[in-house]
C-alpha cells in the first residue's frame, strides 16, 4: 500500500502501528515500499518510548507521529529519543538509515538530525491546556490535531462538536504564533478548507482501508448498474 500510494504521488505515507497490526518487521516492509516511490514514511508510533521511536528511525522513517504528547516535558523526552545531537537517539549506521553501514558516523549523525521530523500528536485536554510550553520545546517540528481522543476525553458525540472545535481553535492559534506547523486527518476538500483557514498546512486525507473501501463501493455500483441495464 505504501508503495502504490508514493506511485500515485502522494507527498508522504503515515504508517499507523498504534491502531494498526504492524510489527517490527510490516513496518520496516512499508518503509522500504515508501521509499521504492520516494515518498516520505512516517511512522506513528505505538509508543513513545525511546526505544519505539528508536527502532522507526532505524527502519528508515523520515519522521515520528508520537501520540499522547500531553505535557512539555513528554515532548522534550520525545525529542531526545528522535535527536543525536542534544538528544539521547542510540546510533547505529548499519540498518538501512545508515545504508547498511554506508554511511560514516558523522554524516549519519548530521543528515539523521537534519532529515527526522518530529510530530506530537495533540489529543488529550491536558496537551491542550499546556499547548504553549509543548510547542515551545526545542525540536519539535509539528503538531497533529487528534481530534478522535479529543472528543472522547471532551464526552463529545462529534469530531466537529464545539468543544473539540473549540480545542483545535486554540491549538492552532498558538501553534501558529510560534510559527510551527500543524497537521490533521481531514474527510474531505471542504472540511480541509476550514483547517486551511486556522493555519493547518499539512494533511492526511485517508486510510489505505478507506481508499480501498470507497474504490470497492464505486465498483459494486458500477457493476449493479451495468447488470441492471443489460
């Protein structure tokens, strides 16, 4: 999947090991389909544990989608276990980050730290309430909008119910006002254009499910009506 969505050209594939059954070595197979199609892996880790992020990294992502990041300190710990310099990552050049041994120590550090893009997943009423020490924290690049666990925590009905819009007003005010970049999983162009508006610049518009779901349908559909006709 990850591979047929690089060749259609998509910018990046979230590869979901939280709610998804991906292991160690499904994650490290849609890694290196991403990268057959040069586009950018991500993946969203299970945990955010060092080790978790440790092992995506290695794999060969790109970058990190850390749920829960509910305080400035988990952010900070998050950061240090995806960061060589300043930072606690455990190296090693010889999975394919570092092109099987390929790569020398000091290049691998550099371009490691250069390329990895750190995302922290804002979905618990707490993270909201300290947004702005969380995106104070030196090397976070992004934040994600989890409105799913927002609405749960919130005892919202609605992904656009006023209180969980009412978070992703804030979030977005200040992450904006500290000239970082937001992400959401939108359903739609039109629902994108109102996350446009509050300053979202990045955007997951599926699931590998949901497109493979919505292609099944319309081919139902078009066989029903051709069977119909006929």
């Amino acid at each position: 999947m990850s591979e047929i969505i690089g060749d259609i050209g998509y910018d990046f594939v979230v590869i979901d090991e939280e709610h998804a059954p991906f292991d160690r070595l499904a994650v490290d197979a849609a890694l290196l389909g991403a990268r057959a199609s040069a586009t950018a892996g991500i993946v969203r880790v299970a945990r955010s544990d060092a080790a978790n992020i440790l092992s995506a990294l290695d794999d060969g992502a790109v970058g990190v989608l850390v749920p829960h990041v509910n305080t400035a300190e988990r952010a900070r710990q998050v950061v240090a276990a995806a960061r060589y310099r300043g930072g606690r990552r455990g190296f090693s050049n010889s999975p394919r980050a570092g092109r099987y041994g390929a790569v020398p120590l000091r290049s691998h550090v550099e371009r490691g730290d250069a390329q990895t893009t750190v995302i922290a997943m804002i979905e618990d009423p707490e993270a909201v309430h300290d947004i702005e020490a969380i995106v104070a924290v030196e090397g976070l690049d992004a934040l994600f909008l989890g409105r799913a666990d927002l609405a749960v925590a919130l005892g919202a009905d609605t992904l656009d119910a006023p209180a969980v819009r009412g978070a992703v007003g804030r979030i977005c005010d200040v992450t904006r006002k500290a000239s970082m970049r937001v992400c959401a999983m939108v359903g739609s162009p039109a629902e994108s254009d109102w996350f446009a508006k509050l300053g979202v610049t990045v955007f997951i518009v599926a699931s590998d499910q949901a497109f493979m779901r919505r292609a099944a349908a319309a081919a139902l559909e078009e066989f029903r009506t051709a069977w119909a006709a006929s």
